[in-house]
C-alpha cells in the first residue's frame, strides 16, 4: 500500500460564489495551512 501526504494544493478554474471574498474566505478555511498564496486574477 502507498501512503501519500499532501503537502499543497494547485487551484485551477472558476469558483460560482458572489463575490471574491466569499471566495478567498471559503479557500482559506478549506485549505489554510495547505496553501502559500492565494491569486485574485
């Protein structure tokens, strides 16, 4: 068996929330310590 430990996490596409802060909020509290930035554009 292979164990595999995340380490990052690579975001790619559109998010369909109303606005952009509802976006950076949810991304930050769904992968907080998984992530080093987070691109507005």
């Amino acid at each position: 068996m292979i164990t595999a430990i995340v380490q990052g996490a690579h975001l790619v596409g559109s998010v369909n929330f109303p606005d952009a802060e509802t976006i950076f909020r949810t991304v930050h509290d769904a992968l907080n310590d998984r992530l080093k930035r987070i691109p507005d554009g």
